[in-house]
C-alpha cells in the first residue's frame, strides 16, 4: 500500500485560512515568505501522520481522538486546543486528509480545550515511522530536550524535536537494511566526511571524521549535524519505505565542504 499524500485541506487553521492541495508528489516544496504558516503547516500534516501511525499500534486501545488530541496540544504547544483557531474567523478549524487509502478528518472551535470533537477515525492505522526535522538542530539539546518532556513534562521543545530526540535515541542494528537505505549512507558518510555517533557513558555526541579524528558536537557545523540525523535514522531502522520525513527551513540542513568548524 502507498501511503504518499494524496490530498489535504485546511480552514481557519491558525495563520492558514484556506489551503487545499491535492497534487503531491514523492518531494514537495513547500515555498513562502515569513509568516505565511509554512511551519505550521507542515506541524499540522506532521501532527495528523504520526497520530495515525500511533494510532491502532499494537496493544495501544487509545481512540484516534486521544492520540491526535495530545499530539497536537504538545506539537502546537497550547493551553487549550481552541487557540489553534484562526482569531479572525467565526468558522471551526478544519483539517482533512487523505494518504493512499486512509481518510481522516476532524474539526473543532474556538471553545474547545483539551479534545477534538469530531474524529473521523480510519478502520487501520498508518504503517510507518515519519519524522519531522526542525529548524534548530537538536544533537546539542539531546539530553535537555529528553529532559524537559519525560521529567518535568513543561513545554518548551514540541513534539518535533521530542520525537526526533526518541528516535535518534534507538542504537543502530547490525542487521539488513534496505537496499537504497544503505546505499543512501554511504552517500551520506562520503557528504559528511565521517560519521556522528552518540557515547553512551558520557551521554555526549561526537563527530568523527574518516582519519578518526573526534571533535565535540559543538565544534561541528550545523549541515553536518542535520544530515548525520538522517543516518542515524537509516541505520537504526526507525525510517522504513512507508516514512514521510517533514523538514523545516531545508537550506539549513546543506552541509559545508568541511566537516567540522
């Protein structure tokens, strides 16, 4: 089964007031100027997939009403769902979407806190791990993003830098891997010019360049740290062929000629 996006419609959706598209491809661009809700966007197709992947997961009995419901509260970072709302409009938000043979819907108001009230909820959940990568590199706030969630449960980092931080956390697997996902590392490792790896006993990353010369994470350039994400996804088996990878501000993610700064 595909599981591209097919089509997507957002109302009243914070900054977004109307949008609908229904002609993606494998990658989408999505291009505007500064405050045009591109990030919020992308949050919004991110928050409803990972919800469907969660959704129906193994013994997880939750309904997609829950799942959705905290997603989006941890991703948008609200009081009460209701602030999500565009101010100006007397209409409810509305986002719905189809990817491959899953639809799903849902809507609510400006007085609504802490669930959404209309669900449509799919017989099967999405297969899948998708994965955004946001603006601001998280390798140096592994440990504080970690942290601030699964201790002190505070806002702060959303759900975006949370569930990337939980999947870098998985140790890379010696076993097969895709075939275009091993080609892709090698790529990757010849980009880079090494490799970024995470210690264990110190809780630190490191990168380490192809003379096995180590430098701290914090001597090493931003491109370098957001490609190295992709790697340790690819290699320890969190990203599959069904994964969407959401990426904020792309350009930050191209890596220098160099490695390390």
């Amino acid at each position: 089964m595909s599981y591209q996006i097919n089509d997507v419609c957002l109302k009243s959706y914070g900054a977004i007031g109307n949008f609908q598209c229904s002609h993606f491809s494998n990658i989408n661009l999505i291009i505007g100027e500064n405050g045009t809700g591109k990030t919020y966007f992308l949050k919004a197709l991110y928050s409803m997939v990972r919800s469907l992947e969660e959704y129906k997961r193994g013994d997880d009995v939750k309904s997609l009403n829950d799942v959705l419901s905290e997603k989006l509260r941890w991703t948008f970072q609200i009081d009460k769902l209701g602030d999500m709302v565009t101010r100006s409009s007397m209409d409810s938000l509305v986002f719905d979407i189809r990817i491959g043979n899953i639809k799903a819907y849902y809507q609510f108001s400006q007085n609504t806190t802490n669930k959404v009230k209309n669900v449509t909820e799919p017989a099967i959940g999405k297969n899948g791990n998708s994965i955004f990568i946001p603006a601001k590199e998280v390798l140096s706030l592994f440990s504080i993003i970690l942290k601030s969630r699964e201790v002190d449960r505070v806002f702060g980092f959303d759900d975006t830098y949370y569930d990337l931080a939980k999947a870098l956390r998985i140790a890379p697997s010696k076993g097969k891997n895709f075939s275009a996902f091993s080609n892709s590392r090698k790529i990757v490792s010849d980009v880079i010019n090494g490799s970024v790896n995470y210690d264990e006993e110190s809780g630190k990353w490191y990168y380490k360049n192809k003379k096995n010369q180590k430098f701290s994470i914090g001597a090493t350039s931003e491109g370098v740290k957001k490609i190295a994400i992709m790697d340790r996804l690819l290699a320890n088996g969190y990203l599959n062929p069904n994964s969407i990878i959401f990426i904020a501000d792309i350009g930050a993610a191209v890596p220098p000629a160099a490695g390390g700064e």
